[in-house]
C-alpha cells in the first residue's frame, strides 16, 4: 500500500527540514511521538538508527527506524522493517508560494 500527501507549510523548506530531521526531539516537534531514543551517535546522517514510540489509532507502538536519505534541505527518508512489512516515509521540500 502507498499513500501520497502533500502539505503547504507557511515556513523556508531549510528550516522545515531543520525540523524533521531533529530526531532527538521528534516528541517535541509532533504531537503523535511519545518518545525517542538515538541507537547511533553524532549528528543525523544515512545510516542513523534510532527508536520511535508513537501513539497511532489509540496504540502505542515503537519501532527502530533509520535514515535512508539526507539530502539538505530538500529530501529525507527514513524507514524500518517490522511485523513482515517494510515501512517508509519519504519527504521532499520544494518552495512554493509563501512556504
């Protein structure tokens, strides 16, 4: 399954991206992250492992993720393998209009 959203956010895509990739404070920045544990040390780079508790649906779950894709400021990805299935969150910023 794939699913595809796009979102104006009223901000410069270097900042937007200064945000999704402040890993150690995911719960801070989105409201459904509950907690964040850093596996790898140093900055975010391809290859950061890290371990993500969420709230999704009423559930908590946690899973470990890693950084698949760091390309400042215009794309990162990041996903894992779990339960028999590969799952993967792709971002790409582009200026338009006002954000």
């Amino acid at each position: 399954m794939e699913l595809n959203t796009q979102k104006l956010i009223l901000a410069p895509p270097a900042r937007v991206f200064e945000i999704l990739t402040d890993l150690p404070n995911g719960a801070t920045h989105c409201s459904a992250i509950t907690r964040v544990e850093m596996l790898t040390p140093g900055e975010v780079a391809v290859g950061t492992r890290f371990r993500e508790t969420r709230r999704l649906m009423g559930h908590e779950a946690t899973e470990e993720m890693e950084v698949t894709v760091l390309e400042p400021p215009v794309a990162f990805e990041l996903g894992c393998r779990s339960h028999g299935c590969r799952y993967w969150t792709r971002f790409r910023l582009a200026p338009e209009a006002e954000g």
